[in-house]
C-alpha cells in the first residue's frame, strides 16, 4: 500500500499501528517521490504469527514537500498478510539543539546536502557563505586509488569534508546526516577520537528530532560491506554510541513525565 503525504517541508510523527494476519515480514518505506535513493525512512520488522498488533513511530524532522510511504509484505506482492489499523501524523516539537552559530549553520547545511545525495552528481557543494564545503566523490580513494568503506572524512584544519557517493546514495537521509555530523565534530572539536565525535555528532542528531534507529546504523552501516573489519575497537565504539542513546531516551522520559 502506497500513501502520499503532503508533508510541505514540516516537522512531524507518523504513527502507524499494523497488526497480522498470519506470519510475515513487514516492509516500510518513507520517500521522496520525485527523486531516487531520497528515503527518509527504511525499516522491516518481523511478525512471528497471526493476531500481533505493533505500534511504529517514524520521526521526520525534515521532509520535503511531498512525501509517499509504502507499507508492504515483504514476501509477497499482496498485502493480505496484515491490516493497518491506524496511521495518525502529529506534529514535532520545535528544534532543542544546543550548538554554537557556525555548528548550527554545518549541521543545516549537512541536512540540505543529505536530501540530495541520493541523485546529485560528484562535484563541490559550498554553504551560501562559503564557510563550508563538501567534495562529493565517485568513491574516497587511498593515495593508491584503491576504494576505502569510508564514506565520509573531514579535514581537520579546515571545514571540508569529502564524501563517497557509491556509498552515500544506499543510505537513508537521517544515516546520511548521522555521518556527517559526526564529520563536523572531528573538525568542531579538533579531535581524532572516532567515539568523541560519534557522541557529539549524535547528541546534535538526536537534538533536531532524527529517529534513534538510524543512529545506531550509522554506526555499524559503515562496516557492513566489510565484516573482516569489525574488532573490539568497533565493537566498543557502538556499544558507547548504544549507552548514549538509552541514557538519552531516559532523559526524555524524565522531561516528559513519562
């Protein structure tokens, strides 16, 4: 099933609750209609049998002016195996991100650039007031052009980031956006320590509204191309990345009352 949204550029909650009629694997795409690789939203979640009612929120601090969301068996090119019985959108509070002005305009400028990726051409991409610049590559290379996994690396004397669009164009646009916050950090902070700049990357991430999934794939989504690179550093790095979000959402918790 296919919905369009007229999302108008606004900040907002869908909340769907689907429930099963026989075992299946369910799909849900949020996107930009009108242009390729452009999701906001990608998850699948299993229902191991009949009768089982789950309930979704999909959070979208940013949206473009239409948006189409697809809810599909994953398995099957019928939609018997489940009933919607309920999709609501709710409004977003308003953006509570603590950063200094220039880590502000990065981060927005991050954001506009993270919409586009999916269908932009490899060239340069400069905020209005030239303070930043991204360099979006066919793929970052080593000194003898042999393609890296990372998709992303900041100069840390300078606010410029090089970005690999092979890698790039497969990534929602929160992941995206989770990636190159983290870039901004290493430049913000002048630090080389990847979990420094993993945590304030997702503390700005998490501020403007971003689902707390996606930060968790960002994470892990950079070695999933090449498992014989985890190790016990990655390892820990994700599970620190994990700890941060938990406390993060229990703060929530404690601010809403809930």
């Amino acid at each position: 099933m296919i919905t369009t949204i007229p999302s108008n550029k606004e900040r907002f909650r869908i909340k769907l609750t689907i429930a099963s009629k026989i075992p299946f694997e369910l799909g849900i795409r949020v996107y930009n209609p009108l242009y390729s690789n452009s999701f906001y939203f990608r998850r699948k979640a299993l229902f191991k049998k009949s009768g089982l009612t789950r309930e979704f929120t999909i959070s979208m601090p940013v949206s473009p002016e239409v948006l189409e969301m697809e809810i599909f068996d994953k398995n099957s090119v019928s939609d018997a195996a489940f009933v919607i019985e309920n999709v609501k959108l709710e409004k977003m509070p308003a953006i509570e991100l603590w950063a200094t002005d220039t880590q502000h305009k990065f981060l927005e400028f991050a954001i506009g650039f993270a919409e586009k990726a999916g269908y932009v051409s490899p060239g340069f991409f400069e905020s209005k007031d030239g303070e930043f610049l991204f360099q979006y590559l066919p793929s970052i290379t080593d000194r003898f052009g042999n393609d890296l996994i990372t998709p992303a690396r900041i100069h840390r004397k300078m606010p410029r980031v090089q970005i690999s669009q092979s890698l790039f164009k497969g990534y929602t646009v929160p992941i995206r956006v989770a990636i190159l916050a983290h870039e901004g950090c290493h430049w913000f902070l002048n630090t080389r320590s990847q979990t420094t700049a993993d945590l304030c990357g997702i503390k700005q991430y998490l501020d403007y509204g971003f689902p707390k999934i996606e930060a968790v794939y960002a994470v892990t989504k950079v070695f999933g191309k090449n498992r014989e690179m985890i190790g016990k550093s990655q390892i820990s790095r994700t599970k620190d990345v994990i700890r941060f979000i938990e406390n993060y959402t229990e703060k929530e918790h404690e601010r809403s009352g809930i």
